[in-house]
C-alpha cells in the first residue's frame, strides 16, 4: 500500500528531527506550550498527508513548510492576528537552556524576542539550522533575495546593539507579519 | 575610508560570496580597521546568535532524554527494562532444562523416528448391487 510505505519513511525521519521541529515550533510561536500545541497539531497534518511528501526532497525542508503553513493558516483565522504575535518577553526567555555556567545571552534574547516571527525563523533557519538561503527561502515561502535583505538588516541590527554604535533606523528592520511577496523589490 | 556596504560584508562573513570576492574583500579589510573591526563584529553577533538557537535545542533535547528515561524506567515495581530481561532469561533457562530432560519439540525428519501415523476411518461404500 503506498501510504504504508510514505509512513514508514516520513515518521521514522520526523521523530528523528524531533528537537529541532520542537525548536522551530517554540521560537515561532515564542512560546513553549504555544509551540508544542502548534507542532502537535502540524504533525498530525503531516502523517494524515504524508502522501504529499516527495521522495528526494529534505524532509527537514518539507517538515519546517508544513509548520510554518499551518502557523500562517491559523493566523489567518484570527480576529486580530498582529495580537496574537506578541511576545511575552519572560516565555520567550524561558525557551533558552541555561547551561553549567549559568550563563543567558539577555541582549541577544531580548533582540530575538523583539523581531517580527518571519524574521525570527529567518536567523534560526540560517543560523541555528545552517541551512542556504534557497532552503530557507523554500521554507518561509519567500524569494531567497527576501532572505538576504533580511539578514543584512537584522545583522547590522544586532551588531549596532551589542557594540557602540548607533542603532539602525526603526523602519528599516520593521516587517509585516504577512507574506512580502513584494519585498525584495522594494 | 573604502566604501563597503552591510550587505557584502554579511554576505562574506556568512560565506556566501565567491572566491574572487572573497580575496578582494580580505584586501579591503587588512588595509582598512574599521572595516575590520565591523566584519569582526558582524561574525561576533553571528557566533551569539549561533550559541542561542543552541541553548534553545539544548533545552529541547534534555526535555526528549528525560522522556526517554521515564519511559524505559516506568513499570510497576521493578523498571520495564529489567522485568523484561529477567522473564526472557527464565524463559531461555526453563526450555534448555526441558530439553535437557528429553522434553524438546517433537522431530519428524527421515532418519529421525517414525512419522506419525494417521490412521482414516474407512467407511463402506455403498454397494449398487441389487
């Protein structure tokens, strides 16, 4: 049966790349329990329509789409969606481990927690991933200039921040929350 | 001061930039310090931002370790993984004595005992003679 056989290969590779989807899930939603109810409800989209999977692509790649999707589909039946992308800034913090040193790169938490979601998930994609521009693009469903612009703005954001220099312009590291089909031409 | 933008010098901490444009941009930033010290700045907040995603999976794998032990640990008086272990090695040891008392599967090959024997009831046939 060709559905037994997708599920043989998609879940096994799922549970697998379990942390990082939790990862994903948390920094997207900026909160834990926001993030597994977002994942859980994402994987269950998944196995149901894993036929949709195509052998040959990474599955990390196809696996971060479906998240990401169903995030966008539920924003988007919500009343007041920039509402619900707020930040609690105690929640975000909470979804960093602090290691033996007791150590907690506040400055750089408190920049994440203060960008936009796509923004976000364009550093974890690119930084904490490592995955190209094109992967990342794929997955945020933007071009890959999109993500190039993105990243030379939050870049220079953060470095202005964590050195002495003054900080970029507001406007330029202010984004939408919906897709920005007409970004990377602006 | 040479002018280079954000935009290249991203693009080369993060090793998107060809060989060509790599070599003249390391000229550009031995001979000019500010220049340096922003691209030294750039890789420092990249390496901050590297080490934060990884204490976010940290956390996120301790969470999947720690499931992992509560699972093989649960049972009801000793943990799963013992009990299952003692019940297969008593197993193992219970059909070695058997067999060793002559208890073992009974064998039906040639050279190895008789087959069993089967014997079908025979039922008349009814005779057509009148």
């Amino acid at each position: 049966m060709q559905a037994t056989d997708h599920y043989d290969s998609v879940r096994p590779g799922l549970v697998a790349m379990l942390p990082r989807l939790k990862r994903f899930a948390d920094v997207l939603a900026a909160d834990r329990a926001a993030g597994r109810s977002l994942l859980a409800r994402a994987l269950q989209y998944m196995l149901a329509q894993q036929y949709l999977y195509q052998r040959g692509t990474a599955l990390d790649v196809w696996a971060y789409s479906e998240l990401y999707r169903q995030w966008r589909h539920e924003l988007s039946s919500q009343s007041e969606p920039i509402a619900q992308a707020r930040v609690d800034d105690k929640r975000f913090g909470a979804l960093f481990h602090i290691d033996e040193d007791n150590y907690l790169d506040a400055p750089v938490i408190a920049f994440l927690g203060g960008l936009p979601p796509q923004q976000r998930l364009t550093l974890l994609l690119v930084y904490g991933d490592g995955f190209e521009h094109e992967d990342a693009a794929r997955i945020l469903d933007v071009t890959p200039e999109t993500i190039a612009a993105r990243l030379v703005r939050m870049s220079a954001a953060l470095t202005d921040r964590l050195s002495a220099r003054p900080p970029a312009q507001a406007a330029a590291i202010v984004e939408t929350l919906y897709p920005e089909g007409l970004e990377a031409s602006q | 001061m040479t002018e280079l933008s954000d935009e290249l010098l991203v693009a080369y901490v993060d090793g998107q930039l060809a060989r060509k444009q790599i070599r003249a941009v390391d000229k550009v930033l031995e001979q000019d310090d500010v220049l340096g010290a922003r691209a030294d700045a750039l890789k420092h907040a990249h390496a901050r931002l590297e080490a934060a995603f990884e204490a976010i999976l940290a956390g996120e794998e301790a969470d999947v370790s720690a499931a992992k032990l509560v699972d093989e640990e649960d049972g009801f008086w000793v943990p799963w993984r013992t009990f299952k272990f003692v019940v297969a090695s008593a197993g193992l040891i219970a059909a070695l004595g058997l067999a060793a008392l002559g208890y073992g599967w009974p064998v039906s090959a040639p050279g190895l005992g008789s087959a069993p024997q089967f014997e079908l009831p025979v039922t008349p046939q009814p005779s057509n003679a009148n």
